[in-house]
C-alpha cells in the first residue's frame, strides 16, 4: 500500500495543470462515490485575506460549545494533515490513505489536481466522522473552487484584494464576482469587510441571500479590556479580547459571531462558549509573537502576509505594537505574487531586510527579490540562500529590544518555525491526531 507521502507525490502528477478551477470534475467523482450534501449546517468562508482567521474562529466557538466540527483549510505550512481537523485534531494518515485509494478507484480516466484531491478527502473524511457542523475554507476564488462544490448554509467573504489575478481577474470587481460566487438563494451571505465592491451586494441581492453586512446588520465596538457585538441574533456584552493578534482580529472575530449566530437555532452555542473559544482560538503564523527567551534576546513575529492588502495589515499591527528598537524582516515571496506592493506597504516600518528564496514552480531566489524589494525601500536590503540562513543572519544583526518579523510565503514560514524550534526560540507544539469522539466543553 503506498504511503501518505507516496500518495501525495502521486497527485501532483495526475493532472497535466497543477491549477484547473471547475466543479465538474469533482460532482462527477462524488456522484461515483455516492457522497450526499451534509445534513449538518455548514459554513464556507472565502476571501482574499482572513479567511484563515474566520474559520479558526467559528471551529474554536463551536468546539466550546460541545459540538463535533471538521474544518478544513489550505495551504498547510508543515504537516499536510494540518488542512483536515475534526475538533482540532489532524486527521490521521490512514484515514487520508483510505480516502485516497476510494478517489482513485472512482475517478477512472478524470484528470484531478492535488488540491481537488484535497477536497475530496476532507468531504469523505468529514462524512465518516459524523459531525455536528463543518467549517470549509475556500482555497482559491469562489465560484469555481472545488469547495464549492458542498452547499452551504452560511457562507461568508471576508475582504476582497487582487491576488491570483491569473485566475481569478485583473480588476478588485472582477475577483468579488468569484468569491460571490459561494452565496446561495435564501442563504444569509455575510460580508466581513466594510468596504467590499458593490458587485458583492448586488449578487447576494440577486440570488436572494439574505444580507449580513459588516456596520450594518451586524457591528462590534471596543471596551475598557473587552469587547461588544451586535448581531440579527446575538447581544453579546463584555466579549474577552480574541486570542489573535492585531486590530483587524476584532472585524475577523465579529465575522465568525455573524456567521454562528445563523446556525444557533440547529446547533446550540452559548455565549459562555463564544468567550472560551475567543480565548482559546489558535492559528499559527498571524502575527503570531514570540516573546523574548532571554535577556537581551529579540522578539520574533510570525506572519503569512504575501499580498499588498496583508502586508497593509501587518503594517498596522507593527505600528500598533510600539518597538523600543529596530524592526529587521525575513521574507520570502512567490514569483507571482506582488512583492514590490507589499514592501511598499512595509516601506517604513522595517529597518533592514533579509530576502530569502522560495522553492517551486512559484519560486523566486532571494537575490530576485532582492532587486524588488531593493528598488521600493531606502534601508539595507540582503539576500540570503535559505530562510536558515535569512534567519540566522537577522539575529545575528540584532540588538537587545530588536524585533524579526519572518513573513510572506507559506514556503517561507514553515521552515523558519523549523529553524526556531531548533534553536529554542519556540517549543514544539505538536497536534493531536484524531482518533476518538471529542470530550463537550459546555453542554
């Protein structure tokens, strides 16, 4: 029997496009398998920027509440078992190794990609375990995502910013269309941004999907330590700060509330539970901080930020987390993606930067994105051959009271988690593997 590993290997190979958006590839693949829509309410997030954070929220809430939720997202940074939990825990590799082989067996001749493989998996994995609700983020667009391909019951875009426009479209209206693209008839559509392109609206409008916009039918507002949020459903009083870092986490937690309060009449989810999973809500690698080790040793901020509209984002929290001394940056961005508008965005919040290579197709060598960076920025910019190197490079530069903010690429981050628990920077935080029913926090 092939490995998980073997498995993985295999799917790259098995469609001559590593990208080929479209649903009916899969509805076929499903029919074969006789897979039925879920019976339990399910919540698909889209967008281009906070999707990761939305989800982890709704699935961190319902997990408090008692519930048995599935969550599957994309990419993975270490381990990719990351992308399919139940209750938190990553689906074993014999579980995905059975998925697999029923794909295999009913795809016959249909050419599928390694992410349509993916969604299978998690779809089948999801139906044996018999959950109470699902949490699917959507990997790419909308409309034609292979998630897609699962109804949902509320379905959510959280902001809209050009990115995959090979895809997806060259203009901000364009990609709205496709991540719209998940809203259905008589579905609430909920939007987590307060300034998404109009298109959004009228598509949800068209559709019928009942309307969840954020300042309007659903609002937050900040107290002394705490937090308030207003929803069709909700009051909730005296919320605990999320867990996540950064300001833009109180739109992103708002956003799961509007999102769950739509489902609390099937699923019962007291507030209680909303406050345990705001506190406990974990989501490596979103301006994740490290605190210092040791006397005199820096701060180091983890942070997958790899368009303009994330590093705008990661801007803001830099600046709001006030630094005694220099801020020093380890970066890695995909060729495609927008590397000069993201240094552009962090033009003055870093003081010297470290451009490092990332592997792949995609790939882009630290001395490319050096000259990119370089031609946006007035500090020292270096490049490196590895994140290894990139972030060795960085301490060694740094002072007592420095701080090294590692982001950008998935492809980049994992592996300077790797060299930080290396060095002992950070403790090695290993998740659990499913293999039981969950225990109910609140009954």
């Amino acid at each position: 029997m092939p490995s998980l590993d073997e498995w993985l290997a295999y799917q790259t190979r098995v469609h001559p496009q590593a990208i080929d958006l479209g649903l009916e590839r899969l509805r076929l693949v499903l029919e074969r398998l006789r897979w039925r829509q879920p019976q339990v309410p399910v919540i698909t997030v889209a967008g281009t920027n906070g999707k990761g954070s939305v989800s982890a929220y709704c699935a961190a809430i319902l997990s408090a509440a008692g519930h048995r939720v599935g969550t599957f997202t994309s990419p993975h940074l270490r381990d990719y078992r990351e992308r399919i939990r139940i209750h938190d825990a990553q689906v074993s590799a014999e579980d995905l190794v059975r998925a697999f082989e029923r794909i295999e067996d009913a795809r016959g001749e249909l050419p599928l990609t390694f992410f349509e493989f993916n969604t299978l998996a998690a779809l089948l994995v999801f139906e044996a375990a018999r959950l109470d609700a699902w949490v699917l983020e959507i990997g790419m667009g909308g409309r034609l995502d292979a998630v897609n391909v699962v109804e949902p019951d509320v379905a959510v875009v959280v902001s809209i910013g050009l990115d995959h426009q090979d895809y997806l479209g060259t203009t901000l209206e364009a990609i709205a269309r496709e991540k719209a693209g998940i809203f259905r008839p008589g579905r609430p559509a909920v939007l987590g941004s307060r300034d998404l392109p109009g298109v959004v609206e009228d598509i949800a409008r068209g559709l019928g999907a009942p309307l969840k916009r954020l300042g309007a039918e659903y609002d937050y507002s900040l107290q002394d330590g705490s937090w308030h949020f207003r929803g069709t459903r909700w009051d909730l009083p005296n919320l605990p700060a999320p867990a996540l870092k950064g300001g833009t986490q109180y739109a992103n937690a708002a956003t799961a509330l509007a999102a769950l309060e739509e489902i609390d009449a099937r699923l019962n989810i007291p507030a209680a539970a909303v406050a345990r999973g705001l506190e406990t809500v974990r989501l490596v690698a979103r301006y994740q901080v490290l605190p210092p080790v040791a006397a005199g040793a820096p701060t180091w901020i983890l942070d997958v930020a790899h368009n303009p509209a994330a590093a705008r984002v990661l801007a803001s929290n830099l600046r709001s987390d006030l630094s005694a001394g220099r801020t020093l940056a380890v970066c890695g961005i995909l060729a495609d993606k927008d590397a000069a508008g993201v240094a552009a965005e962090l033009r003055d919040c870093i003081d010297a930067w470290w451009c490092v290579p990332t592997e792949g197709e995609r790939g882009r060598t630290g001395a490319e994105l050096k000259r990119v960076i370089g031609a946006e920025v007035a500090v020292r910019v270096e490049a490196a051959d590895s994140t290894a190197a990139g972030c060795a490079a960085a301490l060694a530069d740094a002072e007592a009271r420095d701080r090294i903010v590692v982001f950008g690429s998935f492809h980049t981050v994992a592996p300077a988690i790797d060299w930080l628990e290396a060095h002992d920077f950070l403790p090695p935080a290993p998740v659990p593997e499913y293999t039981a029913t969950p225990q109910a926090t609140y009954v």
